[in-house]
C-alpha cells in the first residue's frame, strides 16, 4: 500500500485465488449445461498486473499461465468474456455472464452465489505508503490515516467487519489509487 498524505492504498487484498462457478443445475435427470460443454466462460479483473490483466484483448497474468495449465491438464477451453473493470466482472459473474473468475478471494457475501475451489494461489496484503512514513503493521497501525482500497475488493468487506473504525476510500482500480496517492 502507499501512503500519500493521510492516504493508504490496499493493494493485493490476500491474493487467494480461487477457481469458481455459478452452479448449474441439471434438471429432470439432464446434464447440467457446464457437463455437456469443455468450453468454459471467464472474466478478470481487467488491469490487475502482473496478476490478471487484459492487454489488446488478451488475457495475461499468472491467473492466465494457471488456466493455460488446467486447460492442458482437464480438457476444458476458457474462453475470455473482457470486462472494463474489476466490478464489471464481479457483476458478470454474479449474472452468469462469465462461469469462473481465476482470481478471487472467498467472502460471505460471494459465497451466496459462487462455489469456490481449494486456493491455489496465495499472497500477503500489502499495505503501500508514501516514502517517510512509518512501517505499517497491519491494519491496527493504520490510526488515523484513510485506507484506499478498490471497490468490491474483498477486503472492503473484511475490514468494514474486523475493523470498523478504519476510514476507507473507495476507488476504482489499484492503478488509481497509485495515482491519487502520487499526486497528494
């Protein structure tokens, strides 16, 4: 995370990606539509580097190398639903735009409509900050300083629980969030 003036960006909220789908159900006996196809929709967030991002229509990333090798390994083919932002695939999935998001930490609310794998990926939170300021430790380091943090990011939902007097400033991409703190 980075810190610009009294600002904190959340960056990398506890990478845990996940494969997930929208269950199918099968219905009268019937194969469910996602057992009588290979092919596999997808959404990223579109400019989350060196994760998962879209670049001149392709995926690329790691979340991108990991479905190139569960393609291999089971058969499937992903094919990529572009999207202009991190909520819009949130909003696909949840609409059954897009049957998996590779990179996705679990939450309650998620769980309400999305089934998750066992992680295969995981990286720590990062808290960036502006050069001068203190180490951070953890979000009760935080003080009085306001958090940015990407809308829909699982973490908006995790700190407004365990942390409910941290202040957070919604933002539209990490990329911005950079750029706002930058420019404090």
């Amino acid at each position: 995370m980075k810190i610009i003036r009294n600002y904190l960006l959340c960056t990398m909220s506890l990478v845990v990606a996940s494969c997930l789908s929208i269950p199918l159900q099968a219905e009268n006996g019937q194969k469910a539509a996602s057992e009588q196809s290979n092919n596999v929709t997808y959404c990223v967030d579109p400019n989350w580097a060196p994760y998962e991002a879209i670049r001149n229509g392709i995926h690329v990333g790691i979340s991108a190398q990991y479905l190139h090798l569960i393609a291999e390994i089971s058969g499937l083919t992903f094919t990529l639903i572009p999207t202009e932002s991190w909520q819009q695939s949130l909003e696909y999935v949840e609409q059954g735009k897009c049957q998996v998001i590779p990179m996705l930490n679990t939450s309650d609310y998620r769980k309400q409509f999305l089934d998750f794998s066992l992680p295969y990926f995981e990286a720590p939170n990062v808290l960036v900050a502006k050069s001068g300021v203190p180490m951070i430790q953890g979000y009760t380091g935080v003080g009085s300083r306001v958090v940015g943090i990407v809308q829909e990011y699982r973490q908006v939902e995790y700190i407004s629980r365990h942390y409910p007097g941290l202040r957070l400033k919604l933002i539209p991409s990490e990329e911005e969030g950079l750029k706002r703190l930058a420019n404090e």
